[in-house]
C-alpha cells in the first residue's frame, strides 16, 4: 500500500492578522518538510484568523485573503517547500451567483491546496453551521463540490469543520469517489465535554466514509472562544492511530499505509449534489520506508484541569492579542477575585498582574488579610485604596440608602480600577461569574466594569470547585497553593452592609445553579424545572431574575466559554421582553 507522512498542524492564528498569520504558515510547513512530511494541512481559515465575523462582508478584507493566499503559495515555492502540498483555510468570495439570494461576489469560509508556487486547488465549506456561536449562514454560501487530491498516488478528499458534523454531504461522498483518506480542517470551539463528542463523531464519519479520516483542529483563543487542539486520525473502522495533545500548538505527524488511487477514479456528481473536483500533484507512490511516527495518545486532562486551561487560555490570548503586557484585578479577598487572579497569574505571570484592594468601612479584615494573602502567595503586585473618603465624600452629598448606598461602593471601585487602567495601561479583569451574571447581582458600572471577565461562563458552585482544584494541582507540584484557604471557607459575600451574605438575596448556590443550567443552558420552562423537584416558588423567583437581569448581561465585557450555551453570542434574548414563565 501506499505510504504518505501527514502533517497536521495544530497551530492558533490571530483574527485579522493576515501577513503574521502567512509567516505562521511558512514557518510550520518549513518545520513540516524537515521532518519528511509529504502532506501539510493547517486548520480552517488559518490564514485569516477565525472567525472573522462581519469581516467577511469588508471587501478590501476579502480581496487581502485571496491576494496573501496567492502569495503565500509563491512564498512557499521561493522558500524550496513548493513540492510539499499544503492545506490552508482562508476567505474567499464566489465568483458566480450563489443559491440562497447571494450575489456573487458572496464570501465563502475556503480552503485551497497550494503546490508548486500555484494554487491547485479551492474549494469552500459545503455544511455551514448555524447555531451556538455560529453565524455562517449569515456571511458565506455553501460550496457544492467534493475536493479530492492525488498526492503520491493516493486520493485525499477535502472537508472543513462542520462538513463532519452534519449528516450527509463530504462524508458519504468521500466514499463514493472512493478516496484513501480524508482530512477535515477545523476551528472548533471549545466547550466542557466536547473532547468526548469529538471523539465519537470522527470514529462514526470514519466509518461512513470508509477510510482514515485525520481530524485537524485550531488551538489559541479569539475573542470569547477558546479552541482546543484535540487533533484526530483515526482508520476506516474508527480506531485511534494518533491524538494530539489538548490546549498545545504544535505539528502532530503520522504516517499512514493507504489505499493506492483506482486507474479509473469516479468523477461527475455524487451524494448531496456535490460535483467531484480533482487535481492530480503526483501518481507515485513514495519509495517504500520504515514508519517512524505510526501513533500516539496524548494524556487528557480531566475535566477541572481541562475547564481551567481553557480559562488560562482564552486570558491570555485576548490579553496578548489586543496589545496588552499587565492586567488589573480588584481584590476582595473573596472566591471569585481570588479565581480570576490565580487564572491571570497562570496566563501572563504574576509580575504582569497587579491587585488593589479597596476597602470599605463595611469590609472584614479577615477579606483585607485575604487578599494580602493572595499576593503573598502568588507574587501579584498589591496596592490598598480605601475608598471610605470617596463614599464619604458621595453620601454627604446625596444622602442615598438601602440599596443606592450599596452599589456606590461597588461603583467607586470600579471607577477607581478604570482610573488606574487609563493611568498605568493595565486590562481590567471583571470577576463576575454566570450564577451573579444570570440573576443580576452584580453592578452595573460597579463589578461589572472591565475589558474581560474570565469567569463569566462559570457558575458559582464550579469556581469553588476550580480553585480546590487549583491549589491541589500546586500541592501536587510542590508549589504554594495560590489561593487562601479563608477564601475558600467563608461564606460569600459583596461586603456591602453589615453582617451581608449572598444567602440573604440568593438560594443557596448549589441549588441556584442547578436551576440555571436548566433554564439558561437548556431553556426549560418553569413547569419542567418543578417537576425535576424544585421548589416551585424558589424556580418561579429564579427565573425572574435572570429575565430582569438582560440588559445588565448585555453590557458585561465578553469573557471565555467554557460551556454549550454561554451569555452573548450563545443565548440572545430581547432586553424588552413581556413573555414571564408563569407561576
């Protein structure tokens, strides 16, 4: 049988970044040859950045991408790596009129096949998701061939993402062209428990395509996305030959034994319409050698490791991504600022972190020690702001109570994070979690100010969770446990009135979150809730609250999903809503 050595590269590009993005993809091919590649994939739309949201409808953007895809394929060329094909997702446009309405002229989510110094090949995403985070049906049109190269003698066929992930389509139709393998491009978000799906869907399409199939998966972050890795091959039964490490760039290299191409290959139109494209590179077989890289499993991480890394990640692309070098926490003493910090620590070191505690005449000295605490132990640098002058200072002037009184003290704070940020260049991190986020309870102008919040997709029981996990995985490497025990311990708390606890306002969170991952994560209704056994005026009060609370959430600063249906692109609802789950 034919031998190829696959190269998948496992690499994350930058939104936009267009000539940095090339340079990424000549240094990862280079890397890719030397070490004897003969097929080079990289993950969808590398070479533009993913996703490029309404980018795609900018056409001097569009014509950028086709113009540094043509000069990448001479660049390689120019470098000796144009006999190396090479897979590269990219934006594109159609050049004729499009179904669905579009013009042409309509984008499309493409990817090319560079050989030579030319581009051999294009084709764009036939399946095109319209979900979750996903808007594609709103900028590209669908592409109706099924893309199938000859590299040494074997037939590859072509997908990108959601190609696999619907029925249908480039699956089926790789069997019918017959093709010896077929390799998927992919950006792929991540959310918790995806890794485990994943699996299972490229094992299934394996099957059903009746050949290896190579799973290729983007790793970095963007935005509020975060991408995995978690590259996949696996052979025509669905059994594992390799599988890359999770939340780690690199080149994952495999070498496979394949079928040779058919004498006479299929052509014309198979399964869903799709109209067969062939390009032929080369009909030899490479000399036959001994498989050196025949497979592998990475460990996985489980799953508290796996959600944390996701959150170092997503922190520390969007820092260093937006031109950022230092962060800025404000420092409670409290679980979820003492989070966010360990998170920051983990993503762009302790000397780049910077902590203020700003205490209140209503503020414990154990959350004053607290926070002191948490410097001491991660290295951050602390500063101390009271900001009892300030309220002081506010309340002699208006005379404000109850509530009015409370969230001044938040809203100072905030005003003094955003002063130091605009002064000393820091990002502010809001420390905001899903449970406070869902219900409201948080202030606008207050907690909420800042430029990303790292735990906005974590519900309150899991971060107490997190941070166990966190100072255990220290213990375990001989390290000091970043997070003070008190933190963990004491009853939560905003520390606005006296004697103030979270219970007096919220359920207990256990029970809290519970009933929002039924109604934010699944959208059941109220009556579905009960009958799972929740108290029925505990849900009805819940549910209110979330449902007030929509135009606090829409002016929250984006943060890292870790879930199927985080706040923001996830779930979109109208702030100006008169539909109420009746009790």
């Amino acid at each position: 049988m034919p031998q190829l050595r696959l190269a998948l590269n496992q690499i994350d590009s930058h939104v936009g970044d267009i000539a940095a993005n090339a340079d990424s993809i000549v240094h990862w091919t280079r890397h890719s040859a030397e070490q004897g590649a003969h097929l080079v994939a990289f993950p969808e739309m590398v070479l533009t950045g993913y996703p490029v949201e309404d980018l795609a409808l900018r056409e001097s953007f569009v014509d950028a991408s086709r113009t540094a895809l043509v000069g990448l394929a001479g660049r390689l060329a120019a470098e000796g790596l144009g006999e190396l094909p090479v897979v590269v997702g990219y934006l594109d446009r159609s050049e004729k009129a499009a179904r669905y309405g579009q013009p042409a002229g309509a984008p499309l989510n493409a990817a090319a096949v560079l050989h030579r110094g030319g581009v051999v090949l294009r084709f764009a995403k036939h399946h095109l998701p319209n979900y979750g985070v996903f808007d594609e049906f709103r900028y590209f049109v669908p592409g109706d061939t099924l893309p199938v190269v000859r590299v040494h003698g074997v037939d590859v066929a072509l997908a990108i993402c959601e190609d696999l992930w619907q029925d249908g389509g480039r699956v089926p139709a790789t069997r019918s062209a017959g093709a010896g393998l077929l390799v998927s491009i992919n950006a792929s978000p991540y959310e918790r428990n995806k890794d485990d799906v994943r699996l299972e869907l490229v094992r299934k399409r394996a099957q059903e395509a009746g050949c290896t199939l190579a799973y290729l998966a983007m790793t970095g972050g963007q935005d509020e996305l975060v991408f995995d890795g978690d590259s996949i091959v696996v052979d025509r039964d669905g059994e594992v030959v390799v599988r890359a490490p999770q939340f780690t760039e690199g080149c994952v290299l495999v070498d496979l034994d394949l079928p040779a191409a058919a004498a006479r290959p299929v052509e014309g139109v198979v399964d869903d319409g799709l109209r067969i494209d062939r390009a032929v590179l080369s009909e030899e077989p490479v000399p036959a050698y001994e498989p050196e890289v025949t497979g592998g499993y990475a460990d996985r991480l489980d799953d508290d490791e796996e959600v944390y890394t996701a959150l170092v990640v997503g922190l520390r692309a969007y820092v260093r991504k937006n031109g950022f070098r230092s962060v800025l926490v404000g420092l409670s003493g409290g679980i979820d600022s003492a989070l966010v910090a360990a998170i920051a620590c983990d993503a762009v070191g302790a000397r780049n972190v910077y902590g203020i505690s700003m205490p209140s005449k209503y503020s414990s000295d154990h959350s004053r020690g607290d926070a002191a605490e948490l410097a001491r132990r991660t290295g951050l640098d602390l500063r101390t702001v009271p900001i009892v002058p300030m309220f002081d200072a506010y309340m002699g002037s208006l005379g404000l109570t109850g509530l009015a009184e409370e969230n001044l003290q938040s809203r100072l704070r905030g005003t003094m994070l955003m002063a130091v940020s605009n002064q000393e260049g820091h990002l502010v991190l809001a420390p905001g979690n899903k449970s406070e986020l869902a219900v409201g309870y948080s202030t606008l102008y207050g907690d909420s100010v800042g430029a990303y919040g790292p735990i906005k997709d974590v519900y309150k029981s899991d971060v107490f969770r997190l941070a166990k996990w966190r100072n255990k995985a220290a213990e375990e490497r001989g390290q000091v446990p970043p997070i003070p025990e008190n933190s963990l311990s004491k009853p939560p708390s905003a520390e606005l009135r006296p004697g103030q606890v979270d219970t007096d306002s919220l359920p207990d969170y256990d029970v809290l979150d519970a009933v929002l991952a039924r109604y934010v994560d699944r959208d059941q209704g109220l009556e579905q809730i009960v009958a799972a056994g929740f108290e029925r005026e505990l849900v009805a009060r819940t549910l209110r609250m979330v449902d007030t609370a929509e135009y606090k959430r829409r002016q929250y600063p984006p943060g890292t999903k870790i879930s199927a249906k985080g706040f923001g692109k996830d779930r979109r609802l109208p702030i100006t809503n008169g539909w109420r789950e009746r009790a």
